[in-house]
C-alpha cells in the first residue's frame, strides 16, 4: 500500500474516504465512478480496477516464491 499510497493499510485508504465498509455488500455499493476518482486522487493507480490487478498480481507473486 505504502508504495502507491500515503496509507498503511487499505482499511486506512477507505477510513481516509469516510468509506465504512464492514462487509462485501458495502464495499459493492460504492459507485464505480465515485470510488475510481478516490482512487485517482489518493493513488498513483487510474482507477480502481487497475489497483485491484496490482495488488493481485503481487499477491500471487508473494505465493510463489
């Protein structure tokens, strides 16, 4: 996170947003165009999906090694 944001954690990044997301359909009710400007704005990602993959990708290669 700290590589391509100025937070610790991805709960941080949602706090910092005044997201409260304490499940999978509260994160799902965020609009799509609202939570990619976030993304924008507090990332050095263009959008939300693009993090997402980022973060993805890193993880599975965290598994392999």
């Amino acid at each position: 996170m700290n590589q391509h944001t100025n937070f610790d954690s991805f709960d941080e990044l949602l706090a910092f947003g005044n997201y409260i997301v304490n499940s999978e359909e509260d994160f799902l009710a965020i609009p799509d165009n609202e939570f990619d400007l976030f993304i924008v704005k507090n990332t050095d990602f263009p959008d939300w999906q693009t993090m997402l993959d980022s973060a993805y990708s890193k993880y599975l290669e965290s598994c392999l090694r």
